[in-house]
C-alpha cells in the first residue's frame, strides 16, 4: 500500500493515547536500530571463534534481517521495515557510511607505500588489472544470462563488475592482518601498501562508473557529462591536497601535545569539512563518499592529530551507525532471486574467477619480485579480501540502477565468501613462527653463580592497567639493589586487539616485523600514562626502564611477552593478578577480569624464564606507607617450604634485603621429624588428563629427592651468612592453612614471598586436595589469594623456570606412604610416569 511520505510523523502522541509508536518515523527508527545491533553483535560473538572480521557478521545480519531471511513474513517486513522508513534509514546509514569512509582515509598513510613502492605497485596492478579483466568477462556472461542485466549501460555495467572483482577491502584487510598479527611482518607491510593503492585505484574506478552511470539526459547517453564529472572531480582531489592538506597540517600543529588539551573548535571544524567534502563530490555527481574519503587521505598521519580524530568518532560510527548500512544492504538483498541451477553455476563461476584473478595475478607478480612461494601465495589470498568496501561498491551499483537484483544477491555473496575463507586460508598455508622460546633460559640463581661483580638484573614488568603502576614500581624499587647490581627494566603495556580504526593504527605504530619494539624515552614525546609513571621513576636512580606496547588478541599476548622476554634476555618476568583489590573503606573491593588469568596461565606454562604474579593488596599505596620517623619503607616476608620455586623466591628475598629501606624476614616451614618423616604420594586420576581451575598441578619431571633436601639446606646456609641482618624464623608445621593464613591476616608485613610449589615438600603436598580458587598459584599462593580469608597483605608467588618443570599434571588424590613404599621410593629416588603415583620427601 501506497504512503504519502508527507503525512509520516516524526514522534507519537504515546500509547496512552492510542498511537503505535512504530507507525511514527522516530520510534521505527530506534527499534530497528536495537534490532540491528543485537543480531549483528551475536553473530559477531558466534563467529568471534572462527576468527573472522566483526565486518562478516554484519554483513550476515543484514542479510538475515532482509527478505532472504526474517523478511520472508511478510507481517514482520511490513511491521519492523515498511517501505517508507527505508529512506530514513538509509539516510541515516549514510551518514555514517560517511564519516566510516573519512575514518579509512585516515587509517590509510599513503607514505607507508614508499617503503616497498616498486613491489606494492606491481602486486597492485596485478591485483586489479587481471581481476579486472575477469570482471569484464563475467560482465558479459551475466548480460546475456540474468534475465534484466542487459538494461544498464554496456560501459557502466562492465566498469562496475571489474571495480567488484578488482578490489580489495583495506580497512577489513588491515584487520584480519592484525588479528594474524601480520599486520607489520614483510607480508603484512606489502600487502597492506598495495592494498592502499588498490583502494585508491578503485575509488578513482567507482567514480568513472558513477560518472558513466549519471551521464545520460533525458534516457540518452551524454558523453560529455561524464567528462565534465570526471575532471570536475580531479579538480576536487587537486584542490583537497594542494589547499586543503598544508591546512590541515597547521590545524595538527596546533592540536599537537606540546599545546595541551585540543581545542574542541578544531575537531568541529574537520567534522564539518567530511560534510562539506560529501556534499561537493556528491553536488559534482561522484558518490559522497569518495569526498569524505579524500578528506581523510588529506589529513596528515604525523603527530596525534589524526589519532585524536579517529578516537573521537569512531565508536559511535562503527558501532553503531555503520551496522545499519549494512542492516540496509540487506534489505535489499534477497538471496531467493538466485533460482535453479544456472543461477547458482553463476554464483560458483563468479566466485571462483574472482579469486583465481586476484589470487594468480597477484602470485605470479610476487613471485618475480623473488619473494617465497609461500608468502606471494599468501599475499595473493589477502588481497582477495572483499567485505565492506565491496558492499558499498554494490550499492551504490544498485542504486544507480546498474545492477539488477539477482546480479546484486550473487555478488553480495562472492564478497562474503572471499572474506570468510581469507582468515583461515591464511593460517593454513603461512603460519611465521613466533613466542617459542630458542635460547637459553633463565632464573635468578643464575646471575648470583655467575662469575663478576656487576652482574644486570633485567625484568619485564608487564601492565594492562594504570592501578597495576604504583605497586610494580614499588616492587622494582625494592629489588633495585644499593650494590653492584644493575637493573634493567622493560616495562610491556598490554592492550587487548580490536576491530576499532584506533588499535590498528596503533599497531602499526608499537609493532615491528610482527613484535613489540622497544623505544627508548624521548622528551615530550611519552603520550601514555602509564609509560609516564614509569619514565618519572628511571629518573631516581639506578633502573634503565625501556617501554613497548602490545597490542594482541587475549589469546595470542602470551606469544609477545614471550617473545621479549626471550630476545632481552629477560631473567623474570612479573605479571599483575587478574584480580584487584583496593580499599574503600567498607573493606577490599574484588574486580576481576578472567580474560588476564589465562594470558597469566599461559605465560607460566611458556615463559623462558622465572615469572613472578603480583597479587596487590595496596602494595606501595599511601595506606601502606609508614611514618616518617620510621627508617623501615616495607616490611617483606619470605615463606619457605622447600624446592626450586622456595629457593627462586629466597633468591629474590635476598635481593630484596639489600635495599636499605626493606626489613626481610624469612620463615622456614620444617615438619617435626624433619628429613625422617614420612612421604606423601599424589595420585593422579587415569581420567584427568589437562589441568583443572580447581585442582593444584605439580610437575611430573623426576626429581632427586635427597638432592633437593640438600639444595634446600644449602640455599638456606648461603643465605643466612650472607644476609645477617635478616630475621630468620623456623616453625614447625602443625596446620600449615592455620599458620599461613595467620602470617597474612596480621599486617606484620606489607609483601609475602612465596614459591608456586610444583615441586612440592610433604607439608605443602598435603594441601593438593584442596578445592583451588586459583590453582595456577599453587597451594600457598592459593590461600594467601582466597577470596575467603581476611588477608591484607600483598602477595607475590614466584616460578623458577626451568624447561625439565613444564610439563604438569593436576593431582586428585593424596596418599601417606607407609614404611614399605617409603623404602621403595628412596630407592628409585625420582619421580615416576604421570599415569603412576609420584612422591613427595619429607625434605622440609
């Protein structure tokens, strides 16, 4: 039924009055906008495991949204998206398909193609003019096929399948790249500088197609009308870069971070240019977009302008605004059109010329610029990515009236299945090696055996939040040593990976052949607060304190922080706990993030050297700190129960009890009978094979029992006769939860030390049954962790690394020796096989 678009109302009277709101403009407008945005968040969180573009999901929404879905009720199509809301949801789309297209002209420093110029710009014609070519024959195919195709203009028609073939899709593109964390890899730069020209290439290609598509007058072809579109529009490009861009440079000077906050008028004004700039190209005849786009490209990437910008706008562009072009698509997509066998053989054919121009054309160029098999093939698989600006390049094709509704449905679909297969083709077929450590690994006992008296202690600290800075400094502060020791600092700020224009950048920025680099501190040029902390504190003294950022998916960032820790030589590397506590006076305050307890489990498992988890209970906050007639800043505690962890974090007390400022005390756990006392059996269950959340691990590696008693025995001896002034306490274990907990809930100290325990001594082997809150820091670090017990003190639990440890093993049953099995294991005097019973001495 016919609707008079004069007689739409903007808003209802309201229910009460018996209006429908969703006979009102407004009212549709925001259900059709949660609508959009719920469908295409779940298919994103669906799709998130597959690894795939939050673009894909978009694009499945709108079409299950549209009539080839959802839209085949006819009461819902005509209820939820009636025929006269779709102009205002397409304009309303467009505007942030507008400001989406600025964002990518930001995101896109066309000065990066200089690095690899000749081999990007041969990869990118190749890119382009071979699919191109294959778009031109497919044009023919389809014309004579597709019943309407042949209504449009041969030019028109034939320009804008080979733009559909021919292009790729940067900002989607740039994504998957970082996602794959190939983003700055050899690959990545030269797949993403020919990308860059193949985008402009393209825009440049859209625009004569719009141009061919608008010149005709009066239903015949006007030639000179597209001349006049086309050079009227590289008057506006000429204008934009030769004006416009040294503009733009003197706005970024002035919002540059030597002037403090930016002045808002500035970022108005820009806003308004994307406006300005949409409405001339659209006022010549070429798509708004392309002005908006151009826009971007002008702006200069140096400095933090640009950054600034893209922060700004692009939450509320790409989350929501942008969702609904697509939600548009949709709609008119209607993958019912594609009928019978002949149709679907087009789809096939479409699909399969497409990538084999792009991914031939591509691999044969790479190939003469002797770069490997396996990257050109790679290179040729990436720069069949479609998606979005392939989306945009169909609509405006339907729009103008060039493509007819079934060469629109099968096109939609090849964009969306050369995107889908480009994540997990990649994978397969180039997969770089990364974050497994190859060299020697590391602990701290190593630099006190080494020979030389100034021996560098380097740790890697790493934060992904600003509460995590006081107390790690502190930390550092206190190990930093007043003798010969050198420390060297490398402080990783982790950031999770998103699909926001803002992470990309930045990751072009921190990453460098696919890692985190280092920069050492410049003057004026340290933006992040957190790297600001830590460059206040190498100030005081003897810390060389270097920065990086990375920026990863949750479940690759252990791969980073391993892979620093490896190339730097790092000898521990310690980690914030996912959980916080800070008090605010009603008592302590839990937030927790269980994302950053798997980063933290996987670098236990992977790390090339001793890692240390900081549990901060306020360590270095001002409710901590003493009066000032104290001498004494922190009081520090080291538990000591016996094994390799016990004598790493006895390792790190003695390095703590040089600082002037720190009072140590030591606590040596020992059983009643000390070496005679019996053994304890942890018995594994044949079904539990991985380790559990709520089940302690302990290595399964033999171990020389007699041995380590001995171990144990001396660290303590060295220790002692060197640190004389430390407090040194043996208790004998009785109820080793009771005794700890109490050494937690006193406030006698402000850090416990404590070893993770994977090779456990009877009296902490007797815990393993024990239900586990955090089983990954072992029993000790467990109960001084719990949520359950008043404990106000920091806690750091501390792993010795060492590569014959890795392998672990969850424990579901604790069994006391009896004199025969005693006998028997001191005679084998190691560990069995993790499908057999392994044992604990009574060393204590």
């Amino acid at each position: 039924m016919p609707v008079n678009m004069t007689t739409i109302k903007t808003s209802s009277n309201g229910a009460w009055q018996g209006d429908n709101p969703l006979d009102y403009a407004f009212p549709l407008l925001i259900v059709q906008t949660i609508l959009i945005l719920v469908v295409s968040r779940f298919l994103a969180f669906c799709f998130k495991p597959l690894r795939q573009p939050k673009v894909i999901a978009e694009i499945v929404g709108g079409i299950l949204l549209g009539p080839s879905a959802f839209g085949r009720n006819e009461k819902y199509l005509h209820r939820i998206f009636p025929s006269w809301s779709a102009p205002i949801l397409e304009s309303v789309a467009s505007i942030g398909l507008l400001f989406f297209l600025f964002l990518v002209g930001l995101e896109l420093n066309l000065s990066s193609i200089r690095r690899d110029s000749r081999r990007a710009l041969g990869i990118a014609l190749a890119g382009i003019s071979l699919p191109f070519i294959c778009g031109i024959g497919i044009a023919f195919v389809l014309r004579k096929t597709i019943d309407g195709a042949d209504k449009a203009g041969y030019a028109q028609f034939l320009v804008f399948m080979g733009v559909a073939l021919s292009i790729t899709a940067f900002p989607v593109l740039a994504r998957i790249l970082a996602e794959l964390k190939l983003l700055t890899t050899q690959v990545g730069e030269i797949a993403m500088a020919a990308a860059a020209l193949n985008d402009v290439a393209a825009w440049i290609l859209l625009a004569l197609a719009v141009a061919l598509a608008d010149g005709s007058t009066g239903g015949h072809k006007n030639p000179l009308v597209s001349v006049w579109v086309l050079l009227s529009g590289a008057a506006f490009v000429t204008f934009m870069f030769v004006i416009m861009r040294p503009a733009m440079k003197w706005v970024a000077r002035r919002c540059g971070p030597q002037q403090g906050a930016v002045d808002e008028a500035y970022i108005c004004l820009t806003l308004a240019g994307v406006l300005v700039s949409g409405f001339i190209t659209d006022l010549i005849g070429i798509h708004s977009i392309f002005g908006a786009f151009v826009f971007g490209l002008a702006i200069p990437k140096s400095g933090n302008f640009a950054g600034i910008l893209i922060e700004r706008i692009e939450d509320f562009v790409a989350g929501l605004l942008l969702p609904l072009y697509f939600a548009a698509s949709g709609l008119k997509t209607d993958v019912a059109k594609i009928r019978g066998a002949e149709a679907w053989g087009l789809l096939a054919l479409v699909i399969s010329t497409a990538c084999a121009g792009k991914i031939l054309g591509t691999f044969a160029v790479a190939m003469m610029f002797m770069i490997p098999v396996r990257e050109s093939l790679t290179l040729g698989v990436l720069m069949n990515t479609k998606g979005l600006v392939e989306l945009i390049v169909l609509n405006i094709g339907k729009e103008k009236k060039v493509l007819n509704d079934e060469t629109f449905a099968i096109l939609v679909l090849m964009a969306l299945f050369t995107t889908f297969i480009t994540t997990p083709t990649v994978m397969t077929i180039y997969r770089p090696a990364r974050g497994i450590p190859t060299r020697t690994h590391r602990k701290l006992r190593d630099l006190t055996t080494t020979d030389g008296s100034k021996d560098e202690l380097r740790i890697l600290a790493c934060v992904h939040d600003p509460r995590n800075v006081p107390s790690i400094i502190t930390l550092i502060e206190s190990i930093r040593s007043t003798k010969n020791s050198i420390l060297k600092l490398f402080v990783m700020h982790l950031v999770k990976l998103t699909e926001r224009s803002s992470s990309i950048v930045m990751v072009q920025r921190v990453r460098r052949n696919g890692f985190p680099f280092f920069n050492r501190f410049r003057r004026g040029e340290c933006h992040d607060r957190m790297a600001e902390a830590f460059q206040g504190y190498s100030q005081l003294g003897r810390v060389m304190v270097r920065p990086t950022t990375s920026i990863s998916a949750m479940s690759t960032m252990h791969e980073d922080i391993c892979h620093v820790a490896d190339d730097k030589r790092i000898t521990m590397i310690i980690l914030p706990f996912h959980v916080q506590w800070r008090d605010e006076g009603d008592g302590l305050v839990e937030n927790v993030s269980q994302s950053w307890r798997a980063v933290n489990e996987r670098v236990l498992k992977n790390a090339p050297c001793s890692v240390a988890v900081l549990v901060d209970r306020g360590f270095g906050s001002e409710t901590q700190n003493p009066g000032p007639n104290s001498s004494v800043a922190y009081r520090v505690c080291i538990i000591f129960f016996g094994g390799p962890d016990d004598r790493e974090a006895l390792e790190l007390g003695g390095r703590i009890a040089d600082h002037p400022a720190v009072k140590v005390t030591v606590i040596r756990f020992v059983e009643k009978d000390g070496k005679k006392a019996k053994g304890v059996m942890l018995r594994l269950s044949p079904a539990q094979t991985q380790c559990s959340d709520q089940t302690y691990s302990f290595s399964t590696a033999e171990m020389n029992r007699e041995k380590e008693w001995e171990l144990d025995e001396t660290a303590i001896a060295e220790f002692q006769s060197k640190y004389v002034g430390v407090d040194y306490i043996e208790k004998v274990a009785s109820n080793v939860v009771e005794e700890v907990l109490t050494i937690g809930q006193r406030r006698d100290y402000d850090l416990i030390v404590v070893g993770k325990g994977r090779f456990p001594s009877n009296m902490v082997a007797e815990l393993a049954e024990r239900k586990a809150e955090h089983a990954e820091l072992g029993p000790i670090g467990d109960i001084l962790t719990s949520s359950a017990h008043d404990i106000v003190s920091s806690v750091l639990v501390i792993q010795q690394h060492d590569i014959a440890h890795a392998e672990e093993a969850p424990v579901s049953k604790v069994v006391v020796q009896t004199e025969y099995e005693k006998f028997t294991a001191d005679e084998s005097s190691s560990v069995p096989e993790i499908s057999k019973d392994f044992v604990c001495s009574g060393a204590g």
